[in-house]
C-alpha cells in the first residue's frame, strides 16, 4: 500500500500573543478542486474576523491542509491533527470520499469534524457508539429528491443516471432511484465513471445515454470530469445534445471558466444549490453587511462576483458561527480534548439561535442516535434549489420551491 503524505500549508492570522491560542484545521482538496477549498477557507476567515479572530479570550488560527482529494492523504492529516495539543476543530472540503473512508476514525477518536461542502448522506449517520462528524450542507439523502423534482416538473421523464464511481456517486443512485420511483418514474439507464475520465471514454458513454431514449441527464461529479462530459456532449450535433441536471459538484473548480458562457449557451445545464446568493436582488441587512465586511477585509475581493464558489463560502461562514457560538456557550479550558467534548455537547444544545447567510439556526444540530438520523444536518429540504450559471461565470438561483417535507 502507497502512503501519501503532503505538507501542511499553514496560514497564520496572527501570530499568537500569548500561550492562550488554538488552532482551526481545513482539510480539503487545494489542488484539483482548488476554488472550493479556498471558497470554505474565506468564509471560516470572515467569520473569524468578525470577533478579531479571539473567541472567550482565545486567539484562533487556521491551518490548511490539502488532501488532493486522496482518502489516505485525508487520514494522515486527521493524525496530525491529533497530534496537535492546540487543534480544536476540523473543517472539510467538497469531497465525501475522504469522509466515508474515514469516518469510524473520526468518530472513534473523537475529531471534532464541521462539514460545509461534502454530501454523501452517510457522513453523519454513525454506525459507531460516537457521532462526531456535524454537517452544514446539502445532504444527499434529501439532494436526489430536489435534482429529480425539479426535472420532473420541467417535464422531463426519462431520465439517464451518469455517476461518478464512489460512495458519493453510489449514493446518489440510491437516493435518486427512489426519489423517481416515489413519483412513478425510474432511470432508463445508469452508467459509472472514474476520476480522471479521458474525453473519448466520456463520448462512449454519451453513446450509450443517447441510445436509451433518455431526454435528460442526471450528473453526479465534480468540476475536472464535468468538463470532459460537457465538453464532448457539446461536441455532438445539436439536436441530439441532452439537457444536464447535476449535482453541486462542477461548481467547486473552474468549470465555468472552461465551459465558458458562449459554450454554455449551447446546453441546458442546471446544478443544485443552497437558497442563498449574494447575488440576491434584495440582501437582508445582516447578509449586506457580511458583504460589505468580506469586501473590506479579504484580499481579491471587490463585488460579489468574485466570491467564486459560493456554497463553499456561505457554509463555511455560517458553520464557523455555530461553531464560535458553542465555544462561548462551553468555555474553553486550554485543554484540547476537554475542550472539543465541551464544544461537540454545546453544537447539540445550542441555547441561542444564531444567525447565518442562509437561514437564523435554532437549535440546528442534537443528540445522534440511530432514530435521530438527521440529528447531525443543520440543513433540510427546504433550504435547496436549483442554480445555473450567468454570463459573468455567476450562479444564479432558481427561485420556485420545492413543496413538501422530506
């Protein structure tokens, strides 16, 4: 067995005055799908600096970690991670493999994981006696229902599965087939694919789609394959180009810089999101001001436009809030594990609501056990949507709901 390892890229806000200081990990993917992570990275920074990145008279770091989207590489991390007297928490990525695989570790060693991207539904439903892992996310036990309602009431009714090979792509079959069998309908067919997948292996496969009939797809993938599948589906004769509806996955690299505007006008590509933009018409005051402080103290950024990967931002700010309010409702001790025990009871009984881009949080999180099983999701079904891409490379929200309590 090949072990990887790679360096830690350490960002320090300031350096710590004193001996009273902790530090925040983010372990996440910073080279294949380098927009996400950093997108997670501002949103933890911002919300950070709100309080002057101190929390009960602790100064707080952040420390990025990049896993290239390698399982094994995520596990040497979580190690040094627990090697770390002054690590408090962990942040993850857009990848849920890393997550599936590591999970029993996680929970077992008690790892204080915050989740604002990756989606698989089984990270936060534990198998062991500890749950660890608290998720602020679309989580795809719910996902495959908004994906497949929202084609279907656009009239589509054959539609063809084109899944990524692992735990998240599998998934996602489970979760879409019985979202359509719920309305009547099933897949007219299902093919799988593997990271890296070459442009001719991708036209092979559109073969096969187009030879079922199917009038649209339903992607499950991120941004490098999204593009060779694009990109050869929009090599093909017009009229025999399908319809896309994917998974969030192609928002969290440079797809829309690759399949540019004028390419994209050339499909009908939609992608599920979370229901808030700051490209919204009418921000509430709370949302304009956390703009206004994300133009004012993070570097590269001047309009809402270039927050590039805005699911990975909006949650992880939102997260860090939960986060930094159930360190002040625990207390800190200066010691690491007593502390993270304290911080995972508090996220269970938050006592105070606290308020977020996409939604206030009362009580967003609770105890898990097997009855409880979305004990650990501080979203639901009806904080999503639909988005699809504007001319300036921006998502733009879908604005009808989906009814119903799923």
């Amino acid at each position: 067995m090949l072990l990887c390892f790679t360096p830690a890229l350490f960002f320090s806000v300031h350096a710590s005055e004193s001996g009273k200081f902790y530090k925040l990990y983010l372990d996440a993917d910073f080279t294949h799908t380098k927009t996400a992570g950093y997108a997670i990275k501002q949103g933890i920074m911002l919300a950070l600096a709100e309080s002057d990145y101190k929390i009960k008279g602790y100064r707080f770091e952040l420390v990025l970690k990049d896993h290239k989207g390698n399982s094994l590489r995520s596990k040497s991390n979580l190690e040094s991670f627990l090697a770390d007297p002054r690590a408090l928490a962990v942040f993850s990525g857009l990848h849920s493999p890393p997550l599936l695989a590591n999970k029993s570790y996680i929970n077992n060693q008690q790892i204080l994981l915050l989740d604002p991207w990756a989606a698989a539904g089984p990270i936060t439903r534990s198998k062991d006696k500890e749950n660890w892992i608290f998720r602020l996310s679309i989580d795809d036990y719910k996902a495959g229902y908004t994906i497949s309602t929202y084609a279907l009431k656009q009239g589509f009714k054959k539609p063809y599965l084109l899944l990524e090979d692992t735990g998240w792509g599998r998934s996602n079959e489970k979760t879409m087939t019985q979202a359509l069998g719920d309305k009547g309908r099933k897949p007219v067919g299902i093919e799988w694919f593997n990271w890296g997948i070459g442009k001719n292996h991708a036209r092979l496969l559109l073969r096969n789609v187009l030879s079922s009939g199917a009038d649209v797809i339903f992607f499950v993938g991120n941004a490098p394959e999204a593009k060779t599948f694009v990109q050869a589906m929009i090599d093909l004769p017009e009229k025999t180009r399908l319809p896309i509806r994917s998974h969030w996955g192609i928002t969290g690299g440079n797809f829309a810089q690759v399949i540019n505007a004028e390419m994209r006008k050339k499909i009908d590509l939609q992608f599920i999101q979370t229901r808030f933009s700051f490209l919204n018409r009418s921000l509430s005051t709370f949302a304009q001001k956390v703009l206004n402080n994300a133009i004012a103290k993070l570097p590269g950024i001047k309009s809402p436009y270039d927050i590039k990967a805005q699911t990975g931002f909006v949650h992880g700010y939102d997260l860090t809030r939960l986060l930094m309010a159930a360190i002040r409702q625990a207390g800190l001790t200066g010691d690491a594990k007593q502390d993270r025990l304290a911080i995972h009871y508090a996220l269970e009984h938050l006592s105070q609501d606290v308020t977020g881009l996409l939604k206030t949080y009362r009580q967003p999180f609770q105890p898990y056990d097997k009855n409880t099983p979305n004990a650990h999701e501080a979203l639901g079904q009806q904080d999503y949507t639909m988005g699809y891409y504007g001319n300036n490379n921006e998502v733009i929200l879908l604005t009808q709901p989906i009814p119903g309590n799923h």
